[in-house]
C-alpha cells in the first residue's frame, strides 16, 4: 500500500468513526439538549485527530494480527 492510500483511507476511517462514536456518546451523557451540536462538534474536534493517529499506527499491526489469527484458525478446520 501507498503513502498516499494510507493516508487518506486513514483519514476517511478516523472522520466516520469519530462522528458516529461521539453522535452516541454525547447523545447518550446529554440527551438531546439545545447545545447539542456544538457539544458535539467540541467532542469531535477533540477525538478526530486522536482517532487519525491511532489507525494510522494500529491499522497495519492489526491486520497482520487479523491474517496471522486467520490462517491459524483457517488450520485448524482441517
């Protein structure tokens, strides 16, 4: 994989995650209270950069565990 595919498939991940994530979040410690975009935008403002870098370095690790876990499993149904 590219940089460049990295990056932006990264970054597509980090922004769905993070919106869907702390929709819920602070839906669920507010309600849906007058403030609650702004509430909302703060929350996402804060997780969307945290969430870009955590996939951007666990993204690759993972997968390799995922294929590792997978063809172990993948052997044992013989």
């Amino acid at each position: 994989m590219s940089w460049k595919f990295r990056i932006i498939n990264t970054a597509i991940m980090a922004f769905f995650l993070t919106c869907l994530m702390t929709i819920y979040i602070t839906f669920i410690n507010l309600g849906f209270v007058e403030n609650f975009v702004s509430a909302w935008l703060k929350a996402w403002a804060l997780a969307a950069p945290a969430a870009f870098i955590c996939v951007l370095f666990l993204a690759q690790p993972v997968q390799k565990l995922t294929k590792k876990l997978l063809k172990e499993d993948k052997k044992s149904n013989l």
